[in-house]
C-alpha cells in the first residue's frame, strides 16, 4: 500500500481538482485511478494529458499518456491509467495538459 502524503495533495489541470488517487498493482498491472470534480461550471475536458510519476528524489520514474473524458460542471469524474509494471511505489505525480 502506497503511504505517501504527496500523491493525495490537491493537484489540478484547470478547473479539474483531483481529490483522490488510489494506485494498485496486480497481475504485473498498475492502475492509476483519479477521483476529480470539475470546480467550474462549464464541462471541460474531452482532451488528451499526461502524468508524471516521481520518486523522492523528483525524478521521473514513469509517464503515462491518459484521455480526459468530459466532465460536466461542478461534477465529479474518474480518470483512469494502466501500465504494464509496478507503478505503486511512486511518491509524487504531476499532471500536464
């Protein structure tokens, strides 16, 4: 089970604000779930982003490519990555349109 404080920060790519991450591994899968909420009161979304997985150090230990499906006004949304490999040890991310 990941511990790390940093992957559960508020992070944001616009006016989508993450509000939790749950990462798991299994059968030699990592997924990648983000719970977000759209703060604004217009849909967005409907585009491809990035994020950026970092160890303690900063440094980069895994990018995913993920689709941001549309999420209407101040509604919530799930974003979902998967990576064939352990992912779960990350201790910070980013996300970048």
């Amino acid at each position: 089970t990941n511990t790390s404080e940093k992957l559960h920060e508020e992070k944001s790519i616009g006016n989508i604000v993450v509000e939790n991450v749950i990462l798991t591994y299994e059968k030699d899968r990592s997924s990648m779930v983000l719970l977000v909420k759209n703060i604004g009161k217009n849909a967005v979304g409907d585009y491809d982003a990035k994020i950026i997985l970092k160890d303690t150090k900063g440094n980069t230990i895994e990018e995913l490519e993920i689709y941001v499906d549309t999420i209407e006004g101040e509604s919530k949304g799930v974003i979902k990555a998967e990576i064939v490999g352990d992912i779960t040890n990350a201790y910070d991310y980013e996300i970048l349109r």
